[in-house]
C-alpha cells in the first residue's frame, strides 16, 4: 500500500536555523514551486529538550501553527541522531567507539551506539515525549526515525555492544561448544571458554580476524540498529493515528532493510544524491547509477519514497567538492526516482545553512535567500508531477531479477575471493539490463521468499551465491522446473550459513541443478592474457575468475568454452533444463558485453520494443497501477537524443498524441500513456 495518493514534491526544512519571521515567507515560496511537505525536526532534540527531564514544546508549536496556516503537510522526526552535549558528557558510555577504540565525541552527528542501556532509555523518553505531544497533530502525516541510521560508521565497538554481541550469541547458539563448531575455533587456538572472552572483532595480527566471527559481527550490527529502530517504532505507534506513517531514510551498510521495514517501519526512504555518480573516481554511467540503489530501495519494499533529493551542489567544508547540477538535472533526477518507483520526492534542503558543517551543501536556495534556477526548475518541473500525480501506489513492471543475499553481501565485504566477483558483477548486470531496457528488481532473499516471488520475473540471476541457503536453493528448484531461468556466476556454492566450506562437491547443494561438478579453479590475474571464452562463434570477456565445469549429466549442455590457459577447451558457461525451465552456471563474473550476449542467447529481451526504440544511453521504465501505466524515458546525456516511437501515445506532459521521431533535450523526459 502507498500512504500517497498522489506523487507528493516535499523538501527538508530547518525552522531552527531561521529567523522566526522568515517562517512564512518560506512556507508561502514552497507552495509556490508546489511543494506540498517538509521535514522537520531530525537534528533539533536541544529545542525540546535544552536540559535533562526538562522539556519544552513551544518552539516547534510556533513553528507548526505558522504551517496550519498553509495546506503544508509535515513529515516530523526523532531527534536522536545528534545527542545533545548535556547527554553526552552526563553519561560518556552512550558515545560510539570505533574498532581502535577511539571514542566519538559530541561535535558531529550520530556519535551514540545502539546498544547503551542509557542512550535507550533516554530514546524511549524523548520519543515518547514527542509523539504524545504531536501524535494527533493535524498537519503531520509522517515520522522519520532518527537520521540515516549506519551512516557514517555501520560498525561499533563501545563496552554495551560488546555485551549484546555476547547475548546475540547466546540466543543464536545456546551454548559455547556450538559457538566454537559454528567458528571453528580449533583453527589457531581460539577456542573459547568463557563468554567473557568472546569480543567483536578487535585489531589483531595483520587486522586479520575470524571470518565466521566477523560475518556474524555484521549481522549483530544490522541486529543492533534495527532493534534500536523498532524501539522507536513500538512508541511511536501507540500514540500515532493509523493514516500516520513512520519510516527512516537511508540506505546503509549492515543495516538488513527488509526485516527493519517488517519489524520496524511502515516503509523505507531513500536519500538520492545522483551527484556522486558525476564525481571523479565515479563509473562512467554517472548519475544513472543512482537507480541502482534506487532498485534497491523498490527491493525492499514496493512503495518508498525519497527523503533527500538534491537539488544544489554537495560539500562539507572539510570533505567533498562538488560541480553544481546542471539546468535540467534536478528535474531528471527527480523523474529517475519516480520512474523507479518513488512516490515522493523531497527535496534536501530549502535553503543552504551559512553557518557549520554543510556551508557547501547547497539547497535550493542559496545563502542570499533570492529566487534562482534551481527554484525555478522545480517551480516548473511540479506542474509535470501534477500530471502524473496519479501514478501514486503504481509498481514499476520489471522482468528480471537479481537476488540480493545480505548474508553473500557481508561475507563478501572481507572475502578477497568472493567479495570483488559481486561488486564487479552488481556493476556489470546493472549496466547490461538497462542498456538493453530489460527492466530488473532486486529481490532480497528472506526467510519468508518462496517460489511465487520469483515467478513474476522470467530471468533470475544470483551474481555469486558463495553461501549456500537451504531453504534458497529449494525456492530456486521450484522456479526452475516450473519454467524460468536462473543464471549464477563464478564460486556459487562452496561455504555453509556460517561461512565455513563443507567437505562436499561444488556447487554444495546444486551439482544436479547444473549438472556439473567444480573440481578445479583459478583466479584470473589482472595482466592474464586467459580472460576469454567462445561462445556462439564469438570471443566472450570473462574476468576475475574462473570455476572450470565438469558436465556430469546427460542433460547438461555446454553454452561455451575457454580459450585459453591450461583448461582451454573446458566449459566455461553450461546450461540445464530442469523440468520447464533452465539453470545456467556462468563460470566467471558478469561483464557487461558478455551479459547481453548471453541475454540474447537465453532469449531474454526488452518488453519495450512494442512501444519504442531507445538508445542505450537513455534509461526507460514503465510503472503500472490501478490508475494506468506510464513509460518514462530519460536521457541522461548532456546533448540531443532521438527516439523512435512504434505507435502513437499520448506525451502526458504535453497533451500530446506523437508518433514517429521524437527529438529528446539534454536531460530530458518523456513520460508516455501506455
Ligand atoms: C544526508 C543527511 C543530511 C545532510 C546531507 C548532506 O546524508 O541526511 O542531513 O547531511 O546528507 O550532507
């Protein structure tokens, strides 16, 4: 369900760092570009709460009467990602420490842990005191927990956590003889005896450590911070009425965001700097890497929205400088949110602070207060939102699906092995699939998936499935027999839930599902001139590593082969059908030129040929809802693009009815009935 009826424009807002008589005028401007929501209150707890059990409301009522003046609906936060000064210096155990041991002082922002039992409690009093105050306010639709939990560091390591690592364990494995099987703490005498000696990892020889220990670490962190969330969640529903949502805004390491939304929010939001993607260092597909993470967040949950969206330059005054957007790009990049699913767009921040940290974190306003482009654009682009406004609970249609493994995920963080085959891969699947339009979904793997989850999709691909899960596995049988396509990579199938390698032929578990055994492996090194294989009479790139395929049943058909090194000739790629489906091992990681081929050679194509012909550098999505469907399109390049249509539509921003040659600006958008 969507709390949106319709697409919603909102920006971020900062009563405290404004005059009072600047109140209205803003609020009046906002309305004006037609943004119809702020965000309020997430850094603010002093102005509640300036001394300890001593609270105070007024300022934020003056505030909230100057908005029931306007139609302006507020999203209002819980203030505990910045503990006030008296908190921290009255109880220093609440203060985060880094894995050197290092306290985070008071002077930034998210310096507390989750796991200190008096940063909990004073959690419990201000959010209660807030959410009794200004539950049943009329202007608040929504609450935001806290301010992007796991940003900035997603690890901890105060006294508290390493006490609730030692209980988290306790409820995972009963007993300390377990712990050290699931460990295998045979290995270099690390057996332990008492729970006492059991740490989060610390700095050890060559900062190497237990990988059991640290996979676990990880899920105690993603633990950590959603308990810490649901804590704030349990309160604040026992005083908000049901239409009031409460969500928090990321997305961050270690943080499991499906079981934080089942446990712990009505939804996710995203915080969507696309500028990032156009820094120096960045990938060449830039911006529109953003809807990566954009996929991300329609994983977690269908319905999300975009708490931050930017809309100046980016910088701290210590860190990062960064090229302003240029004319037309707030707009792209408020469609490229829409058009993965987004049903609100807020924007970060109305105004640039002139004082602090973030001087050069541009809003849309710059310091001079004056209109400029960026309200401008905005101002404009609203009256496009409003006429798609009723693509509000609408789903993006997607067509594959690339399963998203937590536990694959944090493994591969320290895994040298595995670890570098899934960032390569996530890139180089990413990239095909929206080249070639072939819409996709992240779909995170769950305790609760079954096969109808992956039904809907006609191909799946599991980049690099290293741990296998049981339960997984069987759901990927099911789809395969019943008629779909499931591609994996390189070392899929060798470690166990705990990261530890059975004694059993690779691929653990689904040497029948591929009928092939993995009897021999090598790393591919970087100067290697070993890189390629044949594929349909073409030389396939196939980099980092490479698992050689022994075919082991009958039913096992060989897609490709090496073409070089001491193993040329041998299988690189196979294919299985199972039942009414196929499931194809892929001996090395996913590259981008090598995905579309084999896209084309397992008969998976774009759905969008019917409507249209888009050049690869333009993204496209379609989203479907009760209320229609739409076909966005969206040139990411700085220059003029055609597109070609294969029937008449209606341009829902223009009115429109078009066929034939389009001419697309730089930066544009086309948004289609379909
Ligand atoms: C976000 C954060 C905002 C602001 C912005 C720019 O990560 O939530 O509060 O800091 O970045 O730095």
């Amino acid at each position: 369900m969507s709390y949106f009826n319709e697409i919603t424009l909102g920006v971020c807002y900062y009563p405290e760092h404004w005059k009072e008589e600047l109140w209205p005028e803003d609020l009046r401007r906002m309305r004006d570009a037609g943004i119809t929501m702020i965000r309020i209150g997430e850094f603010a707890w002093n102005k509640f709460e300036n001394q300890e059990g001593v609270f105070d409301f007024s300022f934020f009522d003056r505030f909230l009467d100057v908005v029931r003046t306007t139609d302006i609906k507020v999203i209002f936060c819980t203030p505990t990602a910045t503990p006030p000064a008296w908190l921290t210096l009255k109880y220093p155990e609440v203060l985060a420490v880094d894995l050197d041991g290092r306290k985070q002082y008071h002077g930034a922002r998210r310096h507390y842990n989750y796991n200190s039992p008096i940063y909990r409690d004073k959690t419990r009093i201000i959010t209660e005191q807030l959410a009794r105050h200004y539950g049943e306010h009329k202007c608040i639709i929504g609450w935001q927990i806290d301010n992007e939990l796991n940003c900035v560091t997603n690890e901890f390591y105060s006294e508290s956590d390493h006490e609730a690592f030692r209980t988290f364990l306790q409820e995972r494995y009963g007993t300390l003889e377990q712990l050290n099987s699931a460990w295998g703490t045979v290995f270099w005498n690390q057996t332990y005896t008492e729970w006492e000696q059991v740490y989060l990892p610390r700095h050890t020889q060559r900062d190497t450590c237990n990988p059991h220990l640290r996979l676990d670490a990880v899920r105690f962190f993603s633990e950590s911070c959603i308990s810490y969330c649901r804590l704030q969640y349990e309160i604040l529903k026992q005083y908000l009425p049901d239409h009031v949502f409460v969500t928090t805004n990321g997305l961050f390491g270690h943080v499991d965001y499906n079981r934080m939304v089942n446990e712990a929010l009505d939804f996710i939001t995203y915080d969507s700097y696309p500028e990032f993607g156009l820094m120096e260092g960045a990938d060449h597909l830039k911006d529109r890497r953003w809807s990566m993470n954009l996929a991300r967040a329609r994983g977690t949950v269908k319905g999300f929205g975009i708490m931050e969206q930017q809309s100046g330059p980016g910088g701290w005054y210590n860190f990062r400088v960064a090229p302003s957007a240029k004319p037309g790009q707030i707009r792209l990049w408020t469609f490229q949110s829409i058009a993965n699913g987004a049903d609100f767009v807020s924007y970060f921040r109305w105004r640039t602070c002139s004082f602090g940290t973030e001087i050069y974190w541009h809003g849309i306003l710059g310091y001079d207060n004056l209109d400029n482009r960026r309200l401008e654009e905005i101002r404009n682009l609203s009256k496009d939102i409003k006429k798609i406004s009723g693509m509000a609970g609408s789903r993006y249609q997607a067509k594959a699906a690339i399963l998203y493994d937590y536990d694959n995920e944090w493994d591969g963080e320290t895994d040298v092995w595995h670890g570098p085959l899934r960032r390569y891969s996530h890139l180089g699947l990413f990239q095909a699939l929206q080249e070639e339009h072939i819409p996709f979904d992240y779909v995170t793997v769950t305790p609760e998936m079954d096969v109808h989850t992956l039904q809907q999709y006609e191909v799946v691909f599991a980049p690099h499935m290293t741990i296998v899960n049981p339960a997984l596995v069987q759901v990927i049988r099911e789809y395969v027999e019943g008629g779909g396509k499931f591609i994996t990579g390189a070392r899929t199938g060798y470690k166990d839930m705990n990261g530890r390698c059975p004694m059993e032929i690779m691929p653990i578990r689904m040497t029948d599902l591929f009928g092939i055994h993995i009897l021999d492996f090598t790393a591919v090194m970087p100067d290697s001139t070993d890189q390629y294989a044949q594929m349909d009479g073409q030389k396939i790139y196939m980099p980092l590593f490479h698992d050689i395929l022994t075919p082991v049943d009958e039913a096992c058909v060989i897609v490709a082969t090496y073409c070089s090194g001491y193993y040329q000739g041998s299988p690189a790629i196979v294919r299985k059908r199972t039942g009414a489906g196929e499931a194809y091992y892929f001996g090395a990681a996913f590259d981008c030129k090598t995905v579309k081929t084999l896209l084309r050679s397992a008969g998976v194509s774009s759905g969008l040929s019917c409507w249209a012909s888009v050049p690869e550098w333009c993204e496209t999505a379609v989203r479907e809802g009760d209320r229609g469907a739409c076909l966005f399109i969206l040139n990411y390049e700085d220059k003029w693009t055609e597109i070609q249509l294969r029937r008449t539509m209606k341009n829902v921003l223009t009115g429109n009815e078009e066929s034939g040659t389009i001419k697309l600006e730089p930066f544009g958008v086309l948004v289609y009935e379909i």
